[in-house]
C-alpha cells in the first residue's frame, strides 16, 4: 500500500486577488488578509504538516507557485478567462489529487491553512476503501427559497451558493437537485475512487454548463448572482452523477475553525479559516507537537 500527503501553496499576486468582505472584527478584504497571513506563518505552516508526515511514516510533498503551475494557469486563462486566479489555485489542487492517484494507492490532501494537532495516523484511521473522506457544510447552506428571502445575497463561495449552483447543474443533467455542500480543505481517497470521479474527463462541459446558468432566466436573479466556477459544485455534482463513496468526516478530523478559537479535546485536523494562526500555534506548542 503506497500513500502520499500532500500541500499546496500559491501565494497569488496582489492584482490577482478577489474582493471577499473581510472577515468579522477585521477591515481588509479577506483575500489580503489570507495572503498576509500565510506569508507570515509560512514557514509553521509548513512544518507542521512535514512533522506530521514524518510522525505517520508517509512521504510528504508540497507543491507551491513555479513553472507547473504558471502553465496550469495559462492554459485556464486561455481556455476560461471568466475563472479567476483563485479558483484556478482550487482546480489546480484537484488537478494534484487526480495525478498522484495514478501512482500511488491512498493520497492525504491538507489546505495550506491546514494543522495537524495530532500524531494519530489518518491512513490508518479510516478505511479509503470505502469511500472518499471529506467533510460536508450542509448546516450551513440555506436550502430553501423561504430561507434566502430572509438573508442577503451570499458570497458566491459560500455554502449556500454552492448548494444552488450544484442543484442547478443537476437539474440541467435530469438528475435529483438534492445534494451535499463539500469542502475541499481536507481530503483523503483511494486512487479508485478518484478515478470513478473523473473529476477533469468533462470539465470543458461543465465550464460551459456553468457559463450557461449564470443567465439562465429560469432561477431568479438573486440566486444567479450567486452562481459561478467553484471546484466544490463540481465535485458535489460530479459526486451525485457518479455515485462514488463517500464517508464524511467529523469535527475531530476537520475542525472548521471560523468563528470562535477554541480547539476541542481530540481534535486531529485543525482548518483554521479564521487565519487566526497565532492561537492554533500557541496550541500546537503548548502540547509540544
């Protein structure tokens, strides 16, 4: 059995960034915010995931902005210049997965704002063979239309947009709407299963079925506006069209950490998505990990 943990890292250049209203409590786009904060904490952030490779025996490989990437990026520009640099970096990611899955058995994905307070073996801890472990953010998606009339619109990377835009490529395919709000931040699979997923086999259709229901007069706007190129519709999309397993993770093995800074007992995986990472490190040291 050959397995891989992997990273990613593209420090996108400031011209680059999307706006995304900042944070609760800051003042600067979250997008700066992210790229001011992995640079400070780079180095922690990258040691902490080698450690814990080096802790579970298992090759570590971090992948960050160079020559493959820029031609990753080319091609999508070419190709989608609607897309932006931010979710080309989400695709690019994916992209990863699919190719180590060709040559090792079992592959490990963390998000750079990924830390691992733990030295338990994630391999070792879930079966992959029977199915894909990642978490799901369906608590946090407004998934009816009475729900939506009560909130305003969502970022187009949230999870209630990501649920709609799903449901309405699903609709397109004749398949049920109902699915699941993914996030990508962690993920661990079988190179089976990700070949089942054939996330890339149509990508070109799926681009051009979203450019399709941006304008497609039959969601209201205020639901349009939320759609757009998110590698979580598509893997949501891709996941009910393919029927490929599943098992989701929990809290202990994905603590989304947002809104508030405590870490539970137990905790393995930290996703700090508040880019507080001072407290996460005064964790981390405090157990000696």
């Amino acid at each position: 059995m050959t397995r891989v943990i992997f990273s990613l890292y593209i420090d996108i250049p400031k011209k680059d960034l999307d706006y995304q209203k900042p944070y609760k409590g800051d003042n600067i786009p979250k997008t700066t915010r992210t790229k001011i904060e992995f640079q400070e904490y780079y180095g922690k952030l990258l040691a902490c995931k080698q450690k814990y490779a080096n802790d579970i025996n298992v090759p570590f490989l971090m992948y960050e902005y160079d020559q493959d990437f820029e031609a990753y990026k080319k091609w999508w520009n070419s190709e989608y210049p609607q897309i932006t640099e931010y979710n080309i970096v989400n695709f690019y990611k994916i992209q990863i997965l699919d190719t180590l899955c060709q040559q090792y058995d079992e592959v490990l994905y963390l998000d750079f704002d990924v830390v691992p307070v733990t030295t338990e073996n994630f391999f070792e801890a879930h079966d992959l063979s029977k199915g894909i472990a990642i978490k799901h953010n369906n608590a946090l998606a407004k998934k009816t239309l009475e729900d939506l009339s009560t909130i305003s619109i969502d970022s187009i990377r949230s999870p209630t947009a990501k649920y709609w835009n799903a449901l309405a490529m699903l609709q397109a395919g004749g398949y049920n709407h109902e699915n699941d709000v993914y996030n990508t931040g962690i993920i661990g699979a079988s190179s089976k299963h990700i070949r089942k997923l054939n996330y890339f086999g149509n990508i070109d259709r799926h681009i051009k079925l979203m450019d399709r229901l941006i304008n497609d007069p039959v969601y209201p706007e205020r639901i349009r506006k939320m759609f757009g190129w998110d590698n979580e519709t598509i893997w949501s999309y891709l996941v009910k069209r393919t029927n490929v397993p599943i098992q989701f993770l929990d809290s202990q093995w994905h603590l989304f950490l947002d809104r508030y800074n405590v870490i539970p007992p137990k905790t393995k995986f930290v996703h700090v998505i508040n880019k507080k990472f001072d407290s996460v490190f005064d964790y981390y040291e405090t157990f000696n990990l």
